[in-house]
C-alpha cells in the first residue's frame, strides 16, 4: 500500500513575515510540510487592494494558479488579466508573473513539478 501526507495548508509556516511582507501577503510552501518528491504546491494570500511584495520568474518550472477565494488581476509579462475564483491559469516558464488583489483580497493554491533553485525573484517589477 502506498503512503500520503494530510496537512491543512493554513498550518504551513507563511513565510511572508521572515522576508518583510507581511503587510501585503501570506506565502505558505508546503511541499516539504507535505513530503513531495516531484511536485510543489504553495497557497498565497494577497491582502485587499495590495499587491505582491515581488514578481518572479522560473527557468523550468511551469506553474499552474488557482484562484480559490476572492479577485484580483495577475501581470503576466506584459498583460493583465482579471481573476476571479475558480479561475485557473497555466504560466509558462519564462514568464514574469505578479498578482493583485482587489477589494476583498486573492487566495491562490500553486501547482507545478518541483524545481528547485530555480527562481527568480523580480523586485520592482509592476508599477502603475
């Protein structure tokens, strides 16, 4: 028989605080909570009318978003698109992503295979 891990997501540690984005977000990573080999998963929160303290990018990862409660908008490169929940987006690595939360906050669950160190952290990147 195989094996499985439960974890609620809101029981893994937000890693938001320990890099100073409190205010904006909540960031849990909960593929090691999890014991994943090959998939990683992340649940973020965006706080109403706040956006995301960064945008990134991966080299290899293609990721997969779910909006899970709320609205808001994601820059994708050079678009914008508008959420809303149950909304799934597919983003290609390469991409430059960052969300937007509207006037009720964005939840997010992130799926996509594990890759690690392969990020790419973009401060500054969406500005009006």
């Amino acid at each position: 028989m195989g094996t499985y891990t439960h974890k609620k997501l809101t029981e893994v540690e937000d890693s938001a605080p320990k890099f100073g984005f409190e205010e904006v977000q909540e960031a849990r990573f909960a593929t090691a909570d999890l014991g994943a080999e090959d998939t990683g998963i992340a649940h973020i929160r965006v706080k109403p009318g706040k956006r995301q303290g960064f945008a990134h990018k991966h080299d290899d990862a293609e990721e997969i978003y779910v909006v899970v409660a709320g609205s808001g908008r994601v820059k994708l490169d050079d678009d914008i698109v508008e959420l809303t929940v149950l909304d799934a987006i597919r983003v290609s690595p390469g991409v430059t992503r960052q969300f937007e939360a509207g006037p009720d906050g964005i939840e997010v669950v992130v799926v996509g295979a594990r890759h690690d160190n392969d990020g790419e952290i973009v401060p500054g990147w969406w500005t009006d």
